[in-house]
C-alpha cells in the first residue's frame, strides 16, 4: 500500500462575491509529502483542502492529482480520503460499519471490504472495535474511526482539516504519534491542516503558512522558523520579539539597521523586499537573548522557572521589553540589574508585514 500521488494548484482561486476565500494559488504537494497548512481562523485553510477533494469548484485555475487534471471531476471519482474537521462519524452505524462506507458506495464485493475494514482497523489500533458503536468510544478511538474511514479506500491523496481539534493535550500527543508512524509506514502524500504550531512541527515535511486567501510561506519547520519572510510568518512560528528598526544599508543578504530600542546599530541577515529607509521589525528569538558581563543595561522585570530552562522577561533602559530563556545555571531574580546581548547571526530584519 506504499503509494500515493503528487497533488498540484495551478494558480487555483475560490472566491465568493466579493470575499477571496482562496486568492489564485501555486502549490505542488509531493509524492508521499505531509504538507500541513497553518494559519488564522478565516485565511483560506478548508477552502485549499475542499477544492482538492472536489466538494467545492474553483472560481479558476487548475488541480492535478499526478498527471490527472481533476478539476472538473466530482469529489467521488478522486481517489482522495478526507477526514473532516468536525469528523463527522455515522453514530448510527457501528465502528466497522463507519470505515466501510467509502467500500460500500465503491460498490466492492463483500468479503473484500471485510478484508480490507479489518486491515485499517489494525492499522489505527482498533481491530477488537469493529462492533462498538460510535457512541460506546472515547473521543480519540473516534478519531481513529475517521482517520481509518479515509485511508481504507487507499487514497491517492489523505486531507485532514484539523482532525484532533477536539481532543485533550495528552490524547492529541497520542494520535499525533499515531499519525506519524503511520505516516512513516504508508508515505501517502498528505495535506493536513491545524491551529497548533507544534503539532505542525511534530507531524510535516513542510508547512505552508496561510493569512488572508493565500500562502505566505512554504517551507520546512527550520525554514520558517529560521528564516521568516516577514513579521506575521515570524510571530506565527515559535515565539519571538519584534523590535522596529531602521534599514539603513543592505548588501548581500545582510542589513545594517538602527534600533531605537537599544540605542544602536547592528549588522543582520535580513528577509528579501527590504529597501534602505524601510522601517521594519528585528526578530530576535529567546533563546538568542543572553545574560551576561557586557550589554545593554536592563531590569528583569518576572522570572519563569521551566526546569531545565529559565524564562525572563527584561526592561531596557529605553524602555523597551524583551523575553529571553536560558539554561538555568544562575539565580535570576526579579529586580535584578543586568547586562543583555543578543545573537546577531541568529537574528533577523523583516518587512512589517
Ligand atoms: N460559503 C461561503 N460563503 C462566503 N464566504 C465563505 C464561505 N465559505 C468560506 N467563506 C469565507 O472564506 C474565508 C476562508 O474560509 P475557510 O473556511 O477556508 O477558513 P479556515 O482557514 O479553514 O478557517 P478556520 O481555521 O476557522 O477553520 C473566510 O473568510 C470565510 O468567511
Ligand atoms: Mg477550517
């Protein structure tokens, strides 16, 4: 069952009236890829997912699964399993009688689809299941109901819309474990879609950052996590400061730029479309901001004890604020005067927006 088939948007769109649900977009989700799309509520994520299973027609463009255009085919002539957001079980129905139902409308004979519901079942780790009724499992078994639901027809293509939305910490930890390893087993290429950065970071190969209809950033965890395009991707993607700051010179890929906030200047990589005389953002990520003999003269204003790490939050001498985590290895203490420095390489001058 190692299959799965590259899924492709040319310049696809979604509009309705006057509302841009999906803005034309590029996108090439890779033979046996888990792609997770991440983004505010509204920026477009069901719609890009709905288009690729055929329950809603683009407004224009084109969607390839492998060298097929299906735009125009319906949802069930595109070998695509979809796990809803609201994953949407039959409560009527018995478990095995839930993962069954893409077989039984395929009309396959009966004593393949046995085979083949027992085969998922196995696979989601719920074959002494098959004839509970929905209502008798906990929220995580029916999860696995529905992941099971979608993958029995050995889809070309698997969409999840945020499928553990509903679940507690502990058991949303579980079924991601769940997911990858299946993952790891079957490589079906996947477009999966949450709220939560890390379960994005936990489950993908790449993650395509959504805002407003259309993809921001496409890229790997460390991609976007290292090099973010602009201030909405960087505050998307882990935590961070962002301190306005002046471009006053660019060349080869670096900026040198003013920062009000500590009252002088630095040299930084920087993010493309900057222009000297930009007013943008310096990204500086906690764990660059250190403690130590020389710097800036700041206050810490709170102290957060995480074990092995400590978070703390500082006050400049300008006024500015910043959040900063080290190894704990001193004391830190609320009130305390100390001398900050920051990681140059390691941050980052980007456009506002
Ligand atoms: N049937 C519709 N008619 C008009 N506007 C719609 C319709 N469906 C969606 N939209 C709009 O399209 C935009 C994108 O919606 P979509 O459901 O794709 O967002 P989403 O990223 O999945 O959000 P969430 O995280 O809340 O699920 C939103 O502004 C939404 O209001
Ligand atoms: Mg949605």
């Amino acid at each position: 069952m190692n299959r799965g088939l590259p899924l492709r948007f040319a310049a696809a769109a979604k509009s309705y009236g006057e509302v841009q649900a999906l803005k034309p977009t590029d996108l090439e989700v890779r033979d046996g890829e888990f792609l997770t799309l991440l983004g505010p509520s509204g920026s477009g994520k069901t719609t890009l997912l709905n288009l690729a299973a055929g329950y809603l027609e683009p407004s224009g463009g084109r969607i390839f699964i492998g060298e097929r255009d299906v735009t125009d085919l319906p949802a069930r002539r595109r070998n695509i399993g979809m796990v809803f957001q609201n994953y949407a079980l039959f409560p009527h129905m018995t478990v095995a009688g839930n993962v069954a139902y893409g077989l039984t409308v395929r009309r396959r004979p009966r004593d393949e689809i046995a085979r083949r519901v027992a085969a998922a079942l196995a696979m989601v780790r719920l074959e002494e299941y098959g004839s509970r009724r929905i209502q008798e499992l906990s929220g995580g078994q029916q999860q696995r109901v529905a992941l099971a639901r979608a993958i029995v027809i050995e889809p070309d293509v698997l969409l999840m819309d945020e499928p553990l939305g509903a679940l507690d910490k502990q058991l949303r930890r579980q079924v991601q474990l769940e997911l990858r390893r299946l993952h790891e087993e079957h490589r079906r290429t996947t477009i999966y879609v949450t709220h939560d950065q890390e379960e994005a970071l936990v489950l993908s190969d790449r993650v395509a950052v959504m805002r407003d209809g259309r993809i921001e950033q496409l890229g790997s965890a460390s991609d976007l996590y290292d090099k973010p395009v602009n201030a909405f991707v960087a505050g998307f993607i882990g935590e961070s400061n962002l301190l306005p700051a002046k471009v006053t010179s660019l060349e080869g890929g670096e900026a040198n730029v003013a920062i009000g906030a500590f009252a002088q200047n630095a040299t930084v990589p920087a993010a493309d479309g900057l222009n000297p005389g930009d007013d943008a953002l310096l990204l500086i990520r906690p764990e660059h901001v250190r403690i130590d003999r020389e710097g800036l003269a700041a206050e810490i204003t709170e102290v957060v004890y995480l074990g092995e790490l400590t978070a703390f939050h500082l006050r400049l001498a300008g006024g500015a604020t910043l959040w900063g985590r080290q190894i704990t290895n001193q004391a830190l203490q609320r009130g305390m005067p100390v001398k900050v420095s920051w990681e140059r390489a390691a941050a980052r001058i980007v456009p506002k927006d």
